[in-house]
C-alpha cells in the first residue's frame, strides 16, 4: 500500500491510498463513517486478485475531514462527485468501478449517476439508505454505544471522545474493538489483517470534521434519480446487521434498474464486508 495527496483546484487536499497491481483494473472503495484510507476490506480485495486471475488496482480517498483529506465546510454528495472526479482525472484513471462500504454507500451512488461514461460497475456492501424516505429505526452506527443520528452538536462530541481513546491508546482500543465483534465477524480477521485496523482507527479519528459532515448529509434528501441509473448495481447485506437495516438495501435493489441484492446471513455488519469479498471480486471482474 501507498498513500499520498492529491491537491484540488481550490487548494484543499484529499488523501488518497493505493493497493493492489498497477495495470490492473481500477476500483475505488469509498469508506465508511468514519473511515480513512487504510482499509482491512481493500487489503483482503487486494489479497483476493493476488489469488485471482484480474489484478485490481484499488484507490480509497478519504473524504473531506477525514485523515490527510482538507474539510470541507457544507459539504454535499454533489461536492463529493466533483471532487472525486477531479482526483480520478489528477491519477490518470478514466473507468472505473466504485465500491461503497456502509456510510459510503449514498457518495458511491450519487458519482454512479453523475458518471455514466466512466463507471464500470458499482457495488455496494451493507450501505446507509434515504433516511427521509426510510427513517432511521434500528440504524445504530457504533455498534458499542448505539449511537444514531442525533444532529452534528452530538456527533462532534462524541466523536471527539473517540478519537482521544484512540490516540491515547491505538494498541487498546483496536484490541478492544476487535474483543467486542461478534464472534463470527471477529474469526475473519486474520492476523496480517490487525496493523491495518489500528492505523484505520489513528486516521479515522484525525479530524472530527467528516464524521460530522457525513452525518448531516445521511438526514438531507440524497436528491439522486435512483431510477435513471443505468450503471450495473449489486448489494451485498446481511439479515443480522444491527448497524445498518438491511431495509435499506432492500429499497435501494428494487429502485434502480436491474440491481441485484445478495441477502447475507449470520455475519454482523463489520463481518458483512470481508465475508462478501470474494463475490466482490467476481462481480468486478466478471463480465
């Protein structure tokens, strides 16, 4: 893995990682809330084209307010499909296929519509939905604390008492979170797979501003024609996700055309992400 910044038009920066195989196809993971470029699902995508027959070059940018990437004061899906563009276009990628994990999920739709012409394929893996169309009932998303969208004065305090746990300690809190998984979720964690999820939580945790942002964005209309998506779209989702309702992803396949939903069983929703992987990968490499 690499990372680096990439500088907008206005000055602000995004950060951005890479994994993967230089000539192979281009995947960008776009992260959930909170999240940042280092990526224990983008690891195991990047393990699994090691085995496979595709390489896969993999991006994950870090969204305004996130790890290396500046905040961006209002931002909304809109401002991120111009942003990500304007990073494809600085990389040198022209097609590509998107993947959005949980919080990610609305940013990687909103640019599969905004996009037509360069995305390949989207898939996304246990996504946040409309809350103004579907509410919010049973969307936890920390599994510990229960915390749901209680407005962005909440938000930032709370995720500022985060991100002090961590940094007061990475080494507990990752040994923490992990010790608090449901046991299946925590079987897929190999041990390659731990350093990664540790400097996950450091970046994560940098900066509160896109924790807050995102969910500000999550209570507004998404505003994208669902409908009109021409894009071919997959979901993966568990029926035991506790995080996020797997309702969502039930509205999301039936509104966009030809979508198509994988109901996941018995994994929560950090298990979701790596158990789905390996289909992940047939479905981007697969025509």
């Amino acid at each position: 893995m690499r990372d680096y910044t990439v500088m907008l038009n206005d000055g602000r920066k995004l950060g951005c990682a890479e994994y993967g195989q230089i000539d192979g196809e281009a995947v960008f993971v776009f992260h959930g809330t909170p999240g940042a470029r280092y990526q224990i699902y983008a690891a195991r995508l990047e393990s699994i084209a090691q085995e496979g027959p595709v390489p896969l070059r993999i991006f994950v940018p870090e969204r305004p307010g996130y790890g290396l990437s500046d905040a961006k004061a209002g931002r909304t899906l809109d401002d991120w499909c111009q942003d990500f563009e304007a990073l494809a276009d600085e990389i040198g990628v022209k097609r590509f296929s998107i993947v959005g994990i949980s919080g990610g999920a609305p940013f990687a739709l909103a640019c599969t519509y905004r996009m037509p012409t360069r995305v390949r394929k989207t898939a996304v893996i246990c996504g946040m939905g409309p809350i103004d169309i579907l509410g919010q009932e049973g969307l936890c998303l920390f599994t510990e604390e229960k915390v749901c969208l209680q407005g962005p004065e909440f938000t930032r305090a709370y995720i500022t008492k985060l991100a002090n746990m961590v940094n007061a300690n990475p080494d507990r809190f990752t040994e923490y979170y992990i010790d608090n998984l449901p046991e299946l979720d925590r079987k897929l964690i190999s041990d390659d797979l731990v350093p990664v999820l540790k400097q996950f939580g450091i970046e994560a945790t940098r900066q509160v501003d896109g924790m807050v942002d995102d969910y500000v964005i999550f209570g507004q209309p998404w505003n994208i024609p669902l409908q009109k998506i021409r894009v071919p779209v997959a979901f993966w989702h568990s029926e035991d996700d506790h995080v996020v309702p797997i309702r969502y992803a039930d509205y999301l396949a039936s509104i966009i055309p030809n979508a198509k939903l994988r109901r996941m069983q018995d994994y929560d929703h950090f298990g979701s992400f790596l158990a789905a992987q390996p289909e992940l990968y047939d479905f981007l490499t697969l025509d």
